[in-house]
C-alpha cells in the first residue's frame, strides 16, 4: 500500500509534460505579440545608447 501511494505521490511531482510546454509556449508568444512594439522600442533605444558610448570611447 505504502509503494503504490508512493508512486502516485512520485507521478504528481514529475517535470513538465508536453500538454504545459506547449501552453508555455503559446503564452510567451502571445506577450511577445501583445507587446511587440513596446519591445522593439527598447531594443533600438538600448542599442542607439550603446553605439553613441561606443563613440566615445
């Protein structure tokens, strides 16, 4: 009895399925999505800071 509660116990804290993988997945692209513009803005104004220190230097 002890082995069998045992293994469910055991079954229930295994990793990741495939069933949440896929949903992680979908949501990561959907932020992505959601916020493309935003993360594009960033992206330009971090590497327009970079290439004018580079300048600099």
């Amino acid at each position: 009895m002890k082995t069998l509660l045992w293994n469910i116990k055991k079954e229930k804290l295994g990793g990741f399925g495939t069933v949440e993988m896929i949903l992680l997945i979908v949501v990561l692209i959907a932020v992505v999505l959601i916020f493309k513009s935003q993360i594009t803005s960033l992206v330009q104004s971090i590497f327009q800071n970079i290439t004018s220190q580079a300048l600099s230097v």
